[in-house]
C-alpha cells in the first residue's frame, strides 16, 4: 500500500516511515500542506496519515478540502489535541480516525490496519477469494492444508489485485502504489512479484492474469 504521511516534524517522520516500510508499505512525506496538495494531485493513496498543526497551515483544512473533492481517501489524524470536542471536530470534518501524540508505533499500526479493513468492506483479519484464504496480519495465505509465507511486496501486491478483483492494473499503476518516490524501480520489478506471488498460488483456483500491453487482473475459477 502507499501512503502520505504529512507530518512537519522530521525526526517522527523518519520514525513513522520507517516502521511503515517495514511493514511494506511505500511511504511519501509531506512537509508542510502545500506539498501534501501537491502530492494527492498526482498520485492515488491507500491511507493518508496527517499532522494537524503545519508550518503553513492547519490540517484540519486539508482534511476538508479533500472531501470536498470527494475524495474518499481514509485519513487518520495525528494530533496533539486531546480534548473531546476536538477530536469530535476532526472526525466531523471527515477523519476516519486519529491517534493522540505521543502514540505507541503499534497503536498506529492497528489503526491503520482497522481503517483499511473497513475500506476493504470488512471487519475481519482473514479474507477468502476463491479456495485461498489470504491474512495480511500474519502475511499468509492457505491454499488446501498448505500455509505459505509471504514476503512484504509480495503481500502488499496481492492486497492490491484483491483490493479490485477482476480489475485490471496495468504496471504503472502497481509501482505507483506500491513503491515511494524515494525508490527508483522499473516495471520489470513487477514482473518479479507477480511471478512470486504466483508461485506461491500455485495449486489453488486462483490466477493472476496478464494481459499483454495492458497489465493484471486476479481471478478464480
């Protein structure tokens, strides 16, 4: 998945970044909102995690000038404001959680997971999708008695495929989302994980399609 992180504060952004990437998400940042803008101009997020006091500005504005444009983009408010009535106004003005500063690592980790989950549609950890049984928290899927590991872009390219199923993704999109503008990868980085991910499929009524000049699209049956 990939997220914006729009925080002013360079150590905690290094801090958050890092343990997104361990779980492997690709993470931009964001400085201040003029760049957050500039951001969401271009790319298409999973989550959006956004400090509220800014260097140029609150993100409280942000926030609303996203729904504003009917993006549905989940945003999860990081925030030293610990009053009622404040936290009450974020989620009003159309935050889909918040995290109280200072926050424990896990705790934003959970709640990113939760708010993806219900971006998904679901409340549980576990998702089926034709005979595999597929748990993102474990990095697992089952196929018949078999349990396989997989590897952090090999689980955030099938949250991907499934997120959409029966979609089709072409390259450009995949690296979009799953790499940060700090990485320089090639579209023959996605041939790599989608032959991954196969292998581990391998076995079960599901497919990863290509379709040649186009991109990839899952299926089963």
């Amino acid at each position: 998945m990939r997220f914006l992180l729009v925080e002013d504060n360079s150590d905690l952004a290094l801090s958050v970044s890092e343990r997104l990437k361990l779980d492997g998400h690709a993470v931009d940042w964001a400085a201040s909102l003029e760049q957050a803008h500039i951001c969401t101009a271009g790319i298409e997020y999973d989550l959006i995690l956004l400090d509220i006091m800014l260097p140029d500005g609150n993100g409280q504005e942000f926030l609303h000038a996203q729904r504003q444009t009917n993006s549905n983009i989940p945003v999860i408010v990081m925030t030293a404001q610990n009053s009622v009535s404040d936290r009450v106004a974020l989620l009003d003005s159309g935050a889909d959680d918040y995290v109280t500063k200072p926050f424990d690592f896990a705790e934003l980790e959970a709640r990113c997971r939760a708010v993806l989950r219900r971006r998904g549609g679901t409340a549980k950890n576990s998702i089926h999708f034709g005979d595999i049984v597929f748990d993102p928290l474990a990095a697992t899927i089952v196929v018949g008695t078999q349990t396989r590991n997989l590897r952090n872009r090999e689980l955030r390219l099938l949250e991907i495929l499934l997120s959409s199923s029966e979609r089709l993704f072409s390259k450009a999109h995949l690296v979009d989302r799953l790499f940060s503008y700090s990485e320089e990868p090639s579209e023959n980085a996605i041939e790599v994980y989608v032959g991954r991910l196969r292998k581990k499929l391998d076995g079960s009524n599901v497919r990863i399609e290509t379709v040649r000049g186009i991109g990839y699209r899952i299926h089963s049956g």
